[in-house]
C-alpha cells in the first residue's frame, strides 16, 4: 500500500502554491474542478505520494466548512488500494463509520471513498482506486 496524497484545504489553490510549487519547487501535475465534490484541485508529484490542494468552489461543500470550522491545513490521507469495494467492505466489518458506502469518482477519474474520522482516531481517510 501506499499513501496516494495528503489533501490539503486552502481558501485558494494560489495560497497553497505559493508554499509548494513556487517556494518548495514542486511541479503541478494537473489542475482539475471535481463537481462532485465541490472542489478545484491542484496535484502535486512528491515524491512516491503527491500533495492534493483543495480549493472550495461553494462555501456549503465539505472543504468550505472544513475551512470554515478550522481554517486551512491538512484535510486528509488519501491511501491507494486495489479493490476499494472490498477495502470498505473490510472497513465496515470492522466498525469503522463510512461516509461513502460505495465509491465515487474522483479527481483524475479515480475512484474514491471518504472513511469518517470519528473512526479513524481524527483524521479523514480517503480510499483511492486508479482506474
Ligand atoms: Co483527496
């Protein structure tokens, strides 16, 4: 397994890459809008893992309230699995709290889950299938 990104909430995709791109010398990989999730993303390549910018594009999204409520930082762990349908399965056998009872698709066309973090000891964990 690996660690596919670290999201990070930023009021403005321009915020975070003033740090990471323009200051640390990342390379932005791709920029994408996720509707879905109410979310423009930047990814950035580091190393075997990336860094996930999030932007809001509504205040009511997830994102927006994350930033609302703590400001911006770390939004959550993104780990890569093979099966993400039998990776929740898994997880709810074992009482962990989903939020995404089946996959969604999410940015770069993957597909992705959220796991709640009132059961993962305080941090939101996303499941990511590549396609
Ligand atoms: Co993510």
């Amino acid at each position: 397994m690996k660690i596919d990104h670290i999201g990070i909430a930023t009021q403005r995709l321009e915020d975070g890459l003033a740090i990471w791109r323009d200051a640390l010398g990342l390379t932005v990989q791709e920029t994408e809008e996720v509707a879905e999730q109410r979310v423009r993303v930047a990814m950035l390549p580091i190393g075997d893992t990336r860094v996930e910018l999030l932007e809001p594009t509504t205040p009511d999204s997830a994102v927006g309230k994350f930033l609302a409520k703590r400001g911006p930082g770390i939004h959550h762990i993104a780990v890569k699995v093979q099966d993400i349908n039998a990776s929740l399965a898994e997880l709810k056998e074992k009482g962990a709290r989903l939020i995404d009872e089946t996959p969604r698709i999410g940015a770069g066309g993957c597909l992705v889950a959220f796991v709640h973090p009132t059961s993962t000891h305080g941090v939101l964990l996303e499941l990511v299938q590549h396609p």
